[in-house]
C-alpha cells in the first residue's frame, strides 16, 4: 500500500465533526467581529471545502473556515477603504495563497518552512490568541463578543463556559482512546447541555431563523 492510500476510519467521522464545531464558531465569529457578512463567509467556505475535498479526494476530514489572522488587516481595511476595497485585498490574498500551493507542490513543504520557521509562526499564533482572549472573557460572561450587551446571567453563563474549557482541558490530559482525539467536541457537548439546563438554548427561536432562512432562499 503506497502512502497516498487511504483508508476510511470510524473514527475520522468524530475529528471531522470536532473540526466542523470549531471551524463554524471561528467561521462566523469572524465576520461579525470584522463587520463582514456571515452568510458571504459561510457559502465560500462551503465552496471551499468541497473543492479542498475533491482535489484531496476525502484523505483528510476537515471544514475550511475563517482565518483568525486576517482579523487586524479586515478591520482596518474595512474602517479605511470599505468593504469593496478589503474584499478586493482578500481575493488577493487568496491568490497568493494558490501561488504558494503551487511552490509547495513543486518544492515540497520545506520552502514554507525555511521562510516561516516554528520561531515565527508560534509569535504570530500566540498574539492572535491573546487578541481574541477579550472576546472568550466576555461571552464566558454571558455578554456579546464585544462585552456591549449583557444576553445570559454571569454566573449561569460562567458555570458553562468554565464548564466546557474544562472538560476540555481534562479529556485532552486524561482521554483515553478515541475521547483524546476529540477533547473540543467533548467540550461542547457539555456546554450544550449545561445550557439546555439552564435555559439558554430557545427552540423556537431557532425554528424563526430557519423558516426565515428558508423564505429567504425560496425568493432569491
């Protein structure tokens, strides 16, 4: 069997929905934060997945989502030039990123990792963190992202909120089998249900926004 075959596991089924959980939260997330819209972000990131997984034909299970790092630069752009002119920088953005596949391909991943080397990714990454860390504080405090408007009581929200980061942290450590594998996804699915709990998920609301999503597609 060469390197390139591939074959399907029960189990990639799990990482592929852990990583459509934390993709989707990161896919509108970011649009909200940049005063993009979200329902652009979510079809270009349904196109591009399919495409991803036609020309990777399924090897990996992953959901393609928003990038945390164009942030910074998508609020400036948007607040200095408008939404026309970021999206112009975010098409060319991803052009670069077709001509960087191509070097890849032809050069192999080394190139990328002369140029980006771990002692210059880590910084980038760990700044992009602390960055978004405002946003997790407020929303684990029942607020919006931006810590505007109060939606949930503090102390139900924070029970679930430091609920779910440690479900995550101990599964991470302790998980054993298949539940190491998917530490986020056991996360969320306490939080999920710490929330039926305590009342923060509304059915009927989200009946609302489906049937007004279906409206919406039935006339355009």
């Amino acid at each position: 069997m060469s390197q390139t075959d591939y074959n399907f596991q029960v189990k990639d089924c799990f990482l592929g929905a852990q990583m459509l959980f934390v993709a989707f939260g990161a896919l509108v997330l970011v649009p909200l934060l940049t005063g993009l819209d979200p329902n652009v972000a979510l079809f270009t990131a349904g196109i591009g997945t399919l495409v991803f997984q036609i020309i990777t034909k399924g090897r990996i299970p992953i959901f393609l989502a928003s990038s945390f790092a164009f942030i910074a630069p998508i609020i400036y752009g948007v607040q200095t030039w408008g939404i026309p002119g970021t999206m112009c920088g975010l098409a060319a953005a991803g052009v670069v990123y077709i001509l960087l596949s191509f070097l890849v391909r032809i050069q192999g991943g080394d190139v990328i990792k002369k140029v980006l080397p771990p002692v210059v990714t880590g910084p980038v990454i760990m700044v992009i963190g602390l960055i978004l860390a405002p946003v997790a504080v407020y929303m684990t405090m029942g607020k919006t992202g931006d810590g505007a408007v109060v939606l949930f009581s503090q102390t139900k929200a924070m029970i679930v909120g430091l609920s779910a980061l440690g479900t995550t942290i101990l599964v991470s450590i302790l998980g054993r089998g298949l539940f190491k594998l998917i530490p986020i996804l056991c996360g969320i699915a306490v939080g999920y249900i710490l929330s039926l709990f305590f009342g923060f998920v509304d059915f009927i609301l989200i009946l609302i926004i489906n049937s007004i999503s279906s409206l919406s597609m039935i006339g355009s």
